[in-house]
C-alpha cells in the first residue's frame, strides 16, 4: 500500500514537472518575441534599427527597477541632493524624443526611457530567457549626440558621440545602489505598484516576479562584491575614501562626460588582470562613414580590422558575456549595426554644421577655396580630403592609413603604452572559439604564445596563457559549432605576423584582425565639427585650439556644454579650481593629470609658429572655415 502511494506521488509530481517544464518552455517562446519593427521605429532599415533599438547584451536591471530607481536608488546615484535634473540627465543619458514626461510603467516604457535603451526579456549576463523585463544599453547609447546652443537643443544626432554621457560614473552608482541593503525585490514592486496603480500582473505573474528580482538583485549583488577586491570600493558618487568625503570628482573616477576607460575595462574582462593603473582615457568617437575603403582600421590606434569585431570587442569589454554575445538577436544586431555606421553620413544623412546654426554667416567663397587648397597642402597627408563639389571623401595621403609613433603626433601615450596591452590582441581572438581549423589555429597560437613566455622566462604571462588555453577549451565545449562572432585572427593564409608570442617594434601586419602598436593611426576626418572635444582623449575643446590658432587650456569644465560654431566646438570655462565649474559642467577636465595631456599634434604649425607669423595664423583661419563645412 505504501509502495503504491509513493508510486502515485512519483507519478503526479513527474507530470507535474513535465507540465511546469512545458509551459516555462512555452512561456519562454512568448517572453523572447522580439518587438514589431514598427513597435520602436519608424524606419524599416534594419541596421538603424540595430543600432537605435538591439539588443548588444548590455542588460543593466528589471525594467519596473528603472521605473522607480529615482525614488529607491535616487541616493545612491546623487551627490548633490539639491540637483533638480533627473537621474539620467545627470549621468548625461538622451531624452526619448517620443518622451511625454508621464510616470514611467511598463506600457509606455518604449517612449519614456532614455535613447539608447532596450527592453529584452534576457537575464543580464545568461543567454536564458524571463518573463521579467530588463532594460539595457544600445550603441547609441554612446554614440549618439546633441548640440547645445543659445536656441536649446539640436534633434539626436545618431552617429556622434555622446559628449555628455557619464558611463563609468553611471555604473559606479549602480555599483553603490546594488550593495545597498535596503534595496529589495518587494521595496522594487511597492515602489512600481505606487507609481503604476494600472499594472497588476495578477498573483501568480507577481510571485514570479518577485522571485526573479530577487535572485537577480543577489546575483548581481554578489558578482559586485566579489569584484570590490579586484576593481575597488565604489568611488562615485560618495567616494571610497571616508577620510576625504569632499574629493573632488575629477580626482575620484577620472574619465568624466565622453569619455570611457575601454583598456581598463578590456584588460579586466579579456585577461582577468587588475586594470587600475590603466589610464588610457579615450572619448567617445563618432561613428561616420566606417567604409572599409575610408577606414581599414578601426580605434585610434588602429588596433581592429573589421568593423563587426570593433562591434563585439566594444559590447565585450562593456560586459556582454560571450553566451549571450551568442543569441541570435544580439550576434545580428552588431552585424547590423556595424554594416550601417559603413555608411552613415554617405547613404544615411548627418546634418552639417550649417543646418544646426541657420544663423552663422556663411564663409566667403574666396576663403573657402583657400582654406580647401590649404587644407589639401597641409592636411590631407594623413587624413585625405573632403570634395566640396561631389561631397566625397577623397582617401588619398602619403601618411594616410599608417601607424604614426608618438614621437611624430606627441600626443599622450597612455592610450597605447597601458599595461598589458601586447597580450591583447590574442586574448580578444580566443574569447569567442572557433570550429575546425579556426578553434586549432587559436588553440596552437595560445600553446605557442605560452611556450615563448616559458623560453623567456616570462613565468607570469606563461601563465596568463595556460589559464585562456583552459578558457578556450571550456568555451568551446559549451559552443561546438563555434561562436557565431568569433572571427579569423588575420585574412591571409600566414598569419605569423599577428603572433602574440613574437612582440616587439615592428610595422603592424594590415591583414591581422588585431594589433597592438605603440602608435596612432591616421584616418579619414569626416565631419570634423561633430567631433568635439579634439584628440583621442578628449582634451582639446575646440578646433581652434587643435590647430593652435588659440591657446589650450590647461583644465576646462565638462559635462552639459554648449558648443561655439566659430571656434567650432565646445565652450568650456578655464580654471583650477573644480568649485569654479557651474552645476551644468561639473566635471574638471585637467591636462595635468596622468592620460589627460593636450599636447602634440602641433601640425601643420606649433602655437609659437602661428603667433609668430601671421600669415600661419590666415592660413589656419581658411582651414577651419573648410572645415566647417565638410
């Protein structure tokens, strides 16, 4: 008898199973639908809609959590309770332009969160689907802008980087938030069901709910403590350091507004290093005409071939896991949406700097003609021409697509001598496997790579190698057909010259698909007023003082800046003294500090050449009057 209840009970709870097991799986064919192109777009072009509206992998927190995140985080992201901006003002985040100011829920979301922000019903970091919403970053999140001027706002600019975007103060107060322990599941959904009174989901929805916040917030919570010890105390916005609560901002986390710290984050991610002596800064570049003809390479440096892989590396380091890099909504998104930046501002149009200032007189004719014979002399060597007759960028330069040495730019080199950059380019080919002969090229280069360190004596690195051989391994057991981004390490049958294991000062093979060279790279420059502030780093305000027609201050204040259509770029109020910078441009930008320098690029004269001759000093005026206009 009792044999034959436990039968029973064996029996129910296995069909039990089975039906719960059936109607997750059914629940999960609902949940992952993605929306109807016409749900968040209204253009039919895909890479647009990529680039806009896809998902990269980047899924932050539940959706209902961004919804109240201003009322149970609100502290955790403000230093400066008295700011009357919202949250994502602050941290420089878009506006929806279909954005109508109603409290944000989960049926009008779409049109309420900022630019640059999807919905998915991904678990951040799983490639497992949810029936919870999270929200999560697009690529123009970052790269795309707004021009400030005396008549407000220019419309979103898609393509431009974002010159007031706070990233790496954005995920240090999410940092902060997510340790709090205050911060629960129910205070989440008390919260949300306060501000959406219309958005019951019923009992059953609800405990579910509930339970997936939850087991999110302690996975996130605890991803984030165990990395204090590896990345450091949360230093913004109320610091690590309780002996100097007032420490300025600039002195805390220096990236500020634009800017990110991709090498920081990459070396962590790709290598599992420490990062924290890395300050190899860099802005947020714009992303125009990336024809592989105009661009063969990508980044500053040059460092990437293709622009699928520029896509992955940049959603990789940002934190986008390989496993969900492999979900075939994401893989096609930075397909997409890099195909499209090939051809954003040719095929897809880009607004001229006429069109955001009706009012700026027009250049004399005269001028203009001058400036583009001066600038052709002058500066097409290293970045081609713009024809102002047919609009088409000419890329033809002596210096053109080359790797500069720093001795010959003088920029900072923080961006290309940053700890552990050589070891790079081997651990970033070997993050997605292969199949086949690809998975065997990336297994030989790692044992090879790990057997010159051993013959070198290079113990530590040796090391570094045997731990990505394992991670590979592992990887390609879980992916046996391959990752569907991962990429050849070169496009030629020998690919010898990639060769991590063989480092030293050489000319970059232009055939590997990544290089690490002690360098800058020269490119084309189209659209050279959207791409304020000037160098690599960000630490040139204006045009004027790139071409060193006007002097470069030494520490400026940024954030939310208004832009100055004849010094072409932003105005930016000079001083030491980070108290001096209005609540709008909190952020000081000082050219002192390690990876913030401004000098270099004195071409084609220094500022002691243009205050010494005036005729220097016309010709850079016809210059920038042609490069206004291109």
């Amino acid at each position: 008898m009792i044999r034959a209840i436990v039968n029973w009970v064996a029996i129910l709870a296995s069909l039990a199973a089975l039906i719960a097991s059936g109607l997750w799986l059914w629940g999960e064919r609902i949940w992952s639908r993605p929306p109807a192109p016409d749900a968040v777009s209204g253009t039919e072009d895909p890479g647009y809609r990529a680039f806009v509206h896809g998902p990269i992998g980047l899924e932050i927190f539940p959706l209902k959590y961004a919804a109240v995140i201003e009322a149970v985080s609100g502290h955790a992201f403000r230093r400066d309770g008295a700011d009357p901006r919202s949250l994502w003002e602050i941290y420089g985040f878009l506006p929806n332009p279909r954005a109508t100011g109603a409290p944000l829920c989960a049926a009008n979301a779409r049109d309420q969160l900022p630019y640059g922000f999807t919905i998915t019903r991904t678990l951040p970091g799983r490639a497992a689907d949810t029936p919870v919403a999270f929200v999560g970053l697009t690529c123009a999140a970052c790269h795309s802008g707004r021009i400030r001027h005396a008549g407000g706002v220019s419309a979103i600019i898609d393509g431009m980087g974002n010159p007031e975007i706070d990233v790496i103060g954005f995920s240090e107060a999410v940092r902060t938030a997510v340790l709090d322990p205050g911060l629960t599941a129910d205070r989440i959904l008390q919260a949300y069901a306060e501000q959406c009174p219309g958005d019951d989901p019923g009992p059953v929805m609800a405990a579910i709910e509930r339970w997936l916040i939850a087991a999110w917030l302690d996975g996130f919570r605890a991803s984030v403590a165990e990395g204090l010890r590896r990345y450091g105390l949360p230093r913004w916005p109320h610091g690590a350091e309780i002996a100097a609560p007032d420490t300025p901002r600039h002195l805390l986390e220096p990236a500020g507004p634009g800017r990110t710290r991709p090498f920081r984050s990459v070396v962590r991610v790709a290598l599992d290093l420490p990062g924290e002596d890395n300050h190899a800064f860099s802005k947020i570049p714009v992303v125009f005409e990336q024809r592989r003809d105009l661009r063969p390479r990508s980044q500053f440096d040059g460092s990437i071939r293709d622009p699928v892989v520029r896509a992955f590396i940049a959603a990789y380091a940002s934190g986008a896991a390989p496993v969900t890099l492999a979900r075939p909504e994401v893989a096609a998104t930075i397909r997409d949406a890099a195909r499209w930046t090939e051809t954003l501002g040719i095929d897809s149009p880009v607004p001229s700097l006429a069109e955001i200032f009706p009012d700026l007189p027009a250049p004399d004719p005269a001028l203009l003609a001058a400036g583009a014979a001066a600038y052709r002399e002058d500066c097409a060597i290293c970045h081609g021409w713009r024809d102002l007759e047919t609009g088409r960028w000419i890329a033809e330069g002596a210096l053109l697509h080359r790797h500069l040495p720093l001795d010959r730019i003088g920029t900072d080199p923080e961006r290309v001598t940053f700890p552990h950059g050589r070891l790079l380019p081997l651990a970033l080919w070997t993050a997605l496997p292969g199949a086949g002969e690809l998975l065997a090229a990336q297994r030989r280069r790692l044992d090879a790579a790990r057997s010159a360190a051993l013959a070198a004596s290079r113990m530590g690195e040796a090391q570094i190698w045997a731990e990505l051989r394992a991670r590979l391994d592992r990887s390609a057991r879980q992916f046996r057909l391959g990752h569907p981004l991962a990429f050849a390490e070169c496009t030629g049958p020998d690919c010898s010259a990639c060769a991590a294991e063989a480092p030293g000062a050489r000319a970059p093979d232009p055939a590997c698909a990544l290089t690490a060279t002690a360098g800058y790279y020269t490119n084309p420059i189209p659209r050279p007023w959207l791409r304020a502030p000037f160098l690599h780093n960000g630490s040139v305000p204006t045009l004027r003082q790139l071409l060193n027609l006007d002097d470069r201050p030494v520490a400026f204040c940024r954030g939310a800046n208004a832009y100055d259509p004849v010094a072409i770029g932003l105005i930016a109020r000079e001083t030491l003294d980070p108290a001096d910078c209005p609540p709008e441009t909190p952020f000081l930008f000082d050219t002192r500090l390690r990876g913030n320098s401004n000098a270099g690029h004195d071409f084609p004269f220094t500022r002691a050449e243009v205050l010494a001759d005036p005729a220097r000093a016309a010709r850079l005026e016809a210059i920038i009057a042609y490069l206004g206009r291109i």
